[in-house]
C-alpha cells in the first residue's frame, strides 16, 4: 500500500459528482492520484475497487494500479498518476465550457459567478483553450476500441461514457490518441441483457465520449472527417 504519509505537495486538479481528485508529490519524486469520496465512502471505494478488477481481468486498457490508503485519518483511492511531460490523458466529461458556466450563473439566481469551490480539471481545461487540429492514428484507435467494447459485452460489462480517459500528445498540432478507463463509477454487470444489445449499449456510450471530445479539443476543421469516421467505423 502506497503510504500518503510521504506527501510533500498536494495539488486539487478536479472534481465531480462522487470525487475530489488530487494529485500528491511524494518523497521520492513520484506522483499518484488520490481519489477522496464526497459520498458513502466505504461503498464508493469498494465498488471501485472491484469495477477495476473487471477491466484489469479483460485486459482493457486502465490504470497501471488502484489501491486504498489512508489520508487525513480518511480511507482514499490511490491510483497511477497518467499524465507525464509528453502526454496528458483529458475526460471530456470535465470540461467546464463557457455554457456551462452561464447555466451555472442562471441556476444560482442569475448570480454573476464564473468561480466556485468546485476544483475545475487543469488538463481538460487547458486543452479546451488549446485545441489540437489533427489526430494521425483515428482508424486504427476505432478499431482498437472496438475490440475492447466487443470483450466487454462478451462478458455483460457495460461501460458508460464518462469512464474514458483520452490522451493527447502535449505541444503536437498533429497528436496520436489513445484512451485508458480511468473512473469505474459506471462499470456494470448486466447479465440480464443479451450480447447484441450490450453492445450497442457500449458502442453508444463510446461514441457519446467520443463525440464531446472532438467536440471540445479539435479545431473545427478537422471535426467533420472525424465524425463521420466516428460513426461508420463504430457498427455492431
């Protein structure tokens, strides 16, 4: 078990509905990710934990480790810290766009507010404002991921869209992409639904993802190709 006690900094680098997620420095110059529960916290971390299991087991991509440690006398989830100095994994579901903001303002009484105690995700924030303008490898990363959705229905896992992390290649106009899971929340079994459905199910899913993605961090003339090959190459 990774020992919190060795933390020399903390930096809050996002948070969502059941999480606030960290990312700590340790004494040996390592970084993790810690995951603290806003909720039910023994059942948050279980549930995780063994949602994990299920995408570590199909050989799916994830995080290289998820275990639970202790902070602030608090249990937490510590996982593999994904971004490096090259690349940055993003989750379009953490982008917090402009709209957002207004319907925020306009929830609260038309408050004029464009912060809040929420920790806004640093690097989907900064993507948002630098958006890449091509993505070499498109094809053959459907391909890939269509393999992966296929091998989870086969075994009644379905994967909902805000379980994907996507990574992008940091100062590239032109990046090559790939995805890990990296937020099990929304990882089920579902026995009860046939294969064919599930399939659909996790291909809908996926493309929902995938959508926002290109929808926030391509440049605009690129988005078009990208959509189409979106739809045409993701069939069950």
């Amino acid at each position: 078990m990774i020992d919190l006690s060795r933390i020399v900094a903390k930096e809050g680098i996002g948070e969502g509905g059941n999480w606030k997620v960290y990312r700590c420095l340790l004494q040996d110059c390592s970084s993790v990710i810690v995951k603290e529960s806003k909720g039910f916290v023994d059942m948050a971390i279980k549930g995780s934990i063994k949602k994990y299991q299920f995408i570590k087991a199909l050989d799916i991509p994830t995080t290289s480790f998820l275990e639970v440690s202790s902070l602030d006398g608090k249990p937490v989830l510590v996982t593999e810290d994904l971004n490096s100095d090259n690349l940055c994994f993003v989750s379009p579901n953490s982008v917090k766009t402009e709209k957002d903001e207004l319907l925020a303002c306009l929830r609260d009484n038309l408050t004029p507010c464009l912060s809040s105690e929420r920790i806004d995700s640093k690097s989907e924030q900064y993507f948002y404002k630098n958006k890449i303008k091509e993505i070499s490898n498109f094809p053959s990363f459907l391909q890939r991921v269509k393999e992966d959705i296929n091998k989870a229905a086969c075994h009644n896992i379905s994967i909902a869209f805000d379980c994907y992390f996507f990574s992008i290649e940091k100062g590239k106009s032109c990046s090559v992409i790939d995805y890990k899971i990296a937020d099990w929340d929304n990882i089920e079994e579902c026995e009860d639904i046939d294969f064919k459905d599930l399939l659909n199910v996790n291909i809908v899913e996926f493309q929902e993802a995938m959508f926002k993605f290109l929808e926030l961090f391509v440049q605009e003339g690129e988005k078009r190709e990208l959509y189409q090959l979106l739809t045409s190459n993701l069939t069950p």
